[in-house]
C-alpha cells in the first residue's frame, strides 16, 4: 500500500474514530485557534446547520455532518484560523443560542 494512501473519516466505523474535524485545508497558514461547538439539548439539527452556514459559510453538507459529529460525540470543531478572525464568529454563534467557544492551539 503507498503511503500516500487516504482513508477518509467516513471509510472508518466511528468507534475508531479519535476526532472529526471537518475544516477547510489550510496547511501552514499558522493556524492558532478553533471554534468549538458544543452539544445541547435545545437547538434543532435544522438551527445548527443554518447557523453554521450563515456564520461559518459551511456548505450544507458541512453543516449537516458537524451537526451530527456535535450531536453524537457532544462536540465538534467547526472551524480554524486565527484567534482574532474566529472570536466574532464564535460571537455570533453565541448570539444565535449555539454553546461554542474559541480555544487556542496547533
């Protein structure tokens, strides 16, 4: 098998899986913080995912997944990038009633 071989999240039972993080690729741009979005009992599937895509720009696919990954594994990152371009994203998902926050790091 080359070791350029790719398995993606979806070929793998979930119960191997560590972490999904579905982002845009953006290899050594110095990435240094992610916007986590967490589980909650009272926003619907349809809320999170338009909220993503109005917030975020997602396609609905994204959303749709990242909705599901939050709901099934309590939570998700939803996007990387620099800390001062994610705190007003992360704002507005917290004005739209979504449990998120932004952390730093890799």
């Amino acid at each position: 098998m080359s070791p350029d071989f790719y398995i993606s999240n979806f070929e793998k039972p979930l119960w191997e899986e560590e972490e999904d993080v579905l982002v845009e690729d953006d290899i050594g741009s110095g990435l240094s913080a992610h916007i986590i979005v967490y589980n909650d009992d009272f926003n619907t599937f349809e809320w999170v995912i338009e909220c993503f895509m109005a917030v975020l720009k997602h396609t609905h696919e994204q959303a749709e997944q990242l909705s599901l990954i939050i709901h099934f594994k309590g939570k998700a990152t939803v996007k990387s990038g620099a800390k001062d371009e994610l705190v007003p994203l992360c704002e507005a998902l917290l004005e739209r009633g979504l449990s998120a926050e932004v952390i730093s790091g890799e």
